[in-house]
C-alpha cells in the first residue's frame, strides 16, 4: 500500500483527512487549522489550556492516519518518519505544519506513543530460549534480512496493538481443525496475516520488519511462541505457533520437538510441491500428474470414511449419554415426588383430617344458624316498621299509567281537526278576531305535538 512517490502519499493523506475531519477540508481553512499549523510552543506558557488542546488534536490525527495507511514511511506501515511527517501534511497555499516535531516529542516522552526499534525491542523482549540466531541478526546494524532503522523512524505502538487485536481475532475467528493450525513458518504466517483491511476496504501491506515487531507484540502480551528450526536442507526456519484456544484462562504456546518436526514436513512438502511445479512446467505430459491425483483421492476418501465411522461412533455414544442423563434426572424427580408425598402423609394422620372435617362441618351448621336468625329479624323489622301495601290498588295504578301513555302517543287525525278550525273561523266576522282565533288554534295544534316529541326524546 505504501508508495514511494511522496506527492501521491501527500495526496492520499490530504483526501483521507478532507473526508475525516472539519477541519482538514480541502476547499476552505478553518480558524482551527489555522491554529494547528502555526507555531504554537509558546502557548505552552501563555496559554496551556490551548497547547494542550493542540498537542491532543494533532496526536489524535497522526494515530488515526497512521492506522488507516495513510501516514506511513516509504518501507514500513507500523513506522512513522520524523524528518517526512511535516512534508505529508503540506497543504497549497498554506505550507507545512510549524509545530509537529513539538506533537512527536509529546508523544515520545509523555504519552509513549511512539518508539524507537531498540526501545521497542527492549520493551518486548523475546524470551531466552527462543529464536536466539535472530537475536543474534537484530543487533548486527547492517542485516539485510531484519535491518535496523534510524533513529528518526518511530514505530507506533497503537498501531501495533491494534494490528495484533486483528490478527488474534482473525486466527482464533477461523473453525481449527486440530492442533497443527496453530502452527506456522514464517511465511506461512505472513502469507495469512500479511494484510490487515482497513478503512474503505484499503488493504495494508506489512513488510517483514512490521511482522517481526507484531510477533514480538503478540508474544509478549497473547502468548505467541517463536523458535528456530533446521530443515532438511540444512537451513534455519521461524516456527510461530498461537495458543489453544482457552475461554477460562490465557495460557501461552510452547514449541516443542514435535511442533519443530511438523514445521520441517511443511517445509519439505512446499519444496517438493515447487520442484514438481517446475517439473510440469518442462514436461508436456500430466498422465503422472493425474495417476498421483487420483492416488491422493482415494488416500484422502479412506480417511474421510475412517472420520465419518468415528464420527457416526461418537455421535451415537453421545445420545446414549444424553439419554442416560434424561432418564436420571426423570428417575430423580419420581424419587422426590414420593418423598414430598411421603413426608406429607406422615405428618397429617387420618384421626387429624377426621377431626378437621368435623371442625369444617361444625363452621357450616353455625353459619346456616346465623343466616336463619337473619332473616326472622329483617322479616320481624319490615312488619313492624313498614306500612302494608295493597299489590291490587298498585297494579291498577299501573295499568292506568300505561292506558295514559298509550293515549299521549296516538297519532292526531288531521282532517276532523281541520274541519273544526274552519267551523271555528266561519263564527268569527272581524280579522283581528280571526287572526287571535287562528294563534289560539294553531297553539291547539302545536301544543300537543312538542309534548310527544319531547317525551319521545
């Protein structure tokens, strides 16, 4: 993911910042920029509260973008380059940041973000019994396989913490299918973890000195095993190998002799595979490719029929262990229910339940006595006090309630009460009297029906 060219690293980093932050937009600056890319050292004094403002925000940002891949050396991804950092963050037309050597000294003295290789290497040792030809290569200066790096090269220890999380996560995320995936060469490991994803689905490419740093990391705080080993060929290998997977307690991996063995039957089987590889590529003629094939099938459908009968054994021994735990747990509850059932009996006898019947029919017979005694009373009380009433006189009232009802509801016959008004206005000879006799009749008419609509209402 690094480029060599520093105008194409100055532009990745300008764009990743422009989408990230306020404050780094590419189209206008903020009186916060503006601040951030000046010299402000002196406010350290003047102002604190602002320098440590300051300090925090450009930590914050280097942390991040060195994460992410975008602030990175030309080699290496977990490093970052005092004598370049300021160059990264240049911007047009308002020049490079004045006070970013000041955030790194912070960050080197206080906040231990950042360290040199050796600080880094004394901090996380390798243990005394692993890995002691490399010990030996680290502190050559000049070894083209783990080189040193100067003292301007700052590795970023968040970066490589985080990296590690990843890597854990990824390992013990992955269905293992026995002990031996644990175990790893050295480009076998970088081969699975060489790449970390990162923001946007951007890849991060690790050199082989960020994958030392990490492996010291992850031996240190996850107990990740290192050792060397010979090969058949009469060189040395890396053997890296995790430890088991244990949810109760963190245990640490031990390489042993068979683990080294293992390692140099991979090693082995890698060469053979190239030779053959190589060998294809000369030979025109696959019929021994395809017979070695189909030996390797029917090599792999006997084992795979040997792990099915094993299976389909353990399996069935382990229903049988269910079930017997099943008809336990029923046998268990029968022998308390009896118990319970036992102990309730023996602590209430039949002459007990006999005397508490009698007790329960006793209550019943005091009750009805009660109640009759109740009634003679109330009956006593209605006879003396309340007049006697006639229930003839109160049916006849009522039927004479409703006869009424009825009567107040019949419809009106329009025409024989027209017939009488017109009688009515025939006797009359002047207007006035007419007009009073039509109010008066029309009042007649009127009256009686707002009195049925409002008792119908």
């Amino acid at each position: 993911m690094n480029d060599n060219s520093l105008s194409i690293r100055i532009k990745r980093l300008q764009q990743y910042l422009s989408s990230q932050y306020v404050d780094f937009d590419l189209n206008f600056t903020t009186d916060r920029l503006q601040s951030l890319y000046s010299d402000f050292s002196k406010l350290k004094t003047l102002n604190p509260y602002g320098h440590e403002a300051n300090v925090n925000y450009w930590r914050a940002v280097i942390l991040d973008c060195n994460l992410h891949g975008y602030l990175t050396t030309k080699e290496y991804s977990c490093f970052i380059d005092r004598d370049e950092i300021s160059e990264l963050f240049y911007r047009p037309n308002k020049g490079m940041p004045l006070c970013l050597d000041h955030v790194m000294v912070d960050m080197v003295e206080k906040t231990h973000d950042l360290l040199t290789q050796q600080e880094f290497e004394k901090r996380y040792p390798l243990s005394l019994h692993t890995l002691d030809w490399i010990r030996w290569i680290y502190f050559k200066p000049f070894q083209w396989l783990i080189p040193q790096t100067s003292s301007h090269l700052y590795i970023v220890l968040p970066t490589i913490t985080e990296y590690a999380k990843i890597i854990i996560q990824q390992h013990y995320k992955k269905p293992l299918c026995s002990s031996l995936d644990n175990l790893f060469t050295f480009n076998e490991f970088k081969q699975s973890y060489g790449t970390i994803p990162c923001f946007q689905e951007t890849i991060i490419q690790l050199s082989d000195l960020d994958i030392w740093m990490i492996l010291r990391y992850l031996h240190h705080h996850y107990g990740v095993d290192l050792a060397e080993t010979t090969n058949t060929v009469g060189s040395s290998s890396t053997v890296i190998k995790f430890a088991d997977r244990n949810e109760v307690e963190r245990v640490k991996a031990k390489i042993t002799s068979n683990d080294k063995a293992v390692i140099n039957l991979k090693i082995a089987c890698s060469m053979l595979h190239r030779q053959v590889d190589e060998l294809l590529v000369k030979s025109e003629d696959r019929k021994p490719q395809a017979a070695y094939m189909l030996k390797k099938k029917k090599q792999i459908d006997g084992i795979l029929d040997g792990r099915l009968k094993t299976l389909e054994t353990m399996e069935t021994i382990l229903l049988k262990i269910e079930a017997s735990q099943n008809d336990l747990q029923v046998v268990r509850a029968f022998n308390m229910g009896a118990d319970a059932l036992r102990v309730l009996l023996n602590d209430k006898n039949l002459s007990s339940i006999d005397e508490t019947i009698e007790k329960v029919q006793d209550s019943l017979q005091d009750q009805k006595q009660v109640e009759e005694a109740m009634t003679v009373a109330n009956q006593q009380v209605m006879d003396t006090y309340l007049p006697a009433v006639d229930e003839q006189e109160l049916e006849q009232e009522l039927n004479e309630l409703e006869q009424k009802q009825v009567s107040l509801t019949k419809p009106i016959n329009t025409e024989s009460e027209l017939s009488r008004l017109q009688n009515v206005l025939s006797t009359l000879n002047r207007p006035a009297q007419q007009i009073l006799a039509v109010k008066q009749c029309i009042l007649m008419v009127t009256l009686p029906l707002t009195t049925i609509m409002s008792e119908q209402l």
